[in-house]
C-alpha cells in the first residue's frame, strides 16, 4: 500500500514540476495547492530534500523547487525517497515467507508487485506534470502579477 507520505510527495513533486524550471513555492502555498497539512508537507519535504529531488531555499525569496533529478525522475524515485518501495504483502520481501513453496498464491503475489514497480517506473514527473493544469490562484516566487496600466 502506498502510504499517506508517498502521496503528499507526489503532489507536491508534480505541483512543482508544473511550474518553470527554477521557480519555488513557499510552504503554506505548496499545502493549499497540494491540500496537505502544512506540517506534514514540512516532513515529506525534508524527505524529498534528503533524496536529491527538492532544494529548499530560505529568505524572502526563498522555498522549494525541484531538482534536475526530480524533473527527470519517475513515480517510483518519488515514492521511493519517502517510504521505498510499497510491499503488496510481507512474501514478497527479499527473504520470502516460509510458506513459499506451498503456498499457491506467492507467485502472483511476485508478479503484482513486479507489475506495481513496473507502473511506477514507467509514470515520468515530467509527463504527468505536462498533464496538469498549474495550480489555480498560484504564482512563483520571483514573478509579479502586472499592475493596473501596466503593458
């Protein structure tokens, strides 16, 4: 099962990838885009950091953007930088389960989860994020909205 971090790392990570290369998104706006609780964003995205896929930045510009790695990563590395792999059932682990061979459901227990990690690898961030609108009411740090006049 895909835990409740794997998903907020997921949105986060694709409502990042929605915005231009560079550009950050401070907390509080990441988590209303995201509508995740600010500060357990704040711990998913330490464990994004951690992994090489954000780089959070502090002052007044400062916030999150996603690293080259993230843009170019799979479903799988996002899930994986937060929790590892999702296990399906305790039988798939690298040690097995002792009832292995007389169990007649292990062998499709593999397989779901080889197809899982198959699905997940192949899902890119950078064309899911291609798929989704930017998030509404949203701007990134370092652009301004035109001012009234303004051409």
């Amino acid at each position: 099962m895909v835990t409740r971090a794997a998903d907020y790392a997921l949105r986060a990570t694709l409502t990042l990838a929605g915005l231009p290369p560079g550009a950050r998104m401070c907390l509080s706006e990441l988590a209303d885009g995201c509508e995740v609780p600010p500060a357990y964003l704040y711990k998913v995205l330490q464990s994004l950091a951690r992994g090489g896929m954000l780089a959070a930045h502090r002052g007044v510009t400062g916030g999150y953007e996603l690293t080259a790695l993230a843009r170019s990563s799979s479903v799988l590395d996002v899930v994986e930088a937060v929790d590892g792999l999702p296990l399906l059932n305790t039988c798939v682990l690298s040690g097995g389960c002792h009832r292995a061979p007389a169990c007649t459901a292990h062998p499709v227990w593999h397989q779901a989860q080889e197809r899982m990690r198959e699905v997940l690898a192949a899902a890119r961030i950078v064309d899911l994020a291609g798929t989704r609108p930017a998030p509404v009411g949203r701007r990134s740090r370092g652009t301004h909205p035109k001012r009234m006049g303004d051409r």
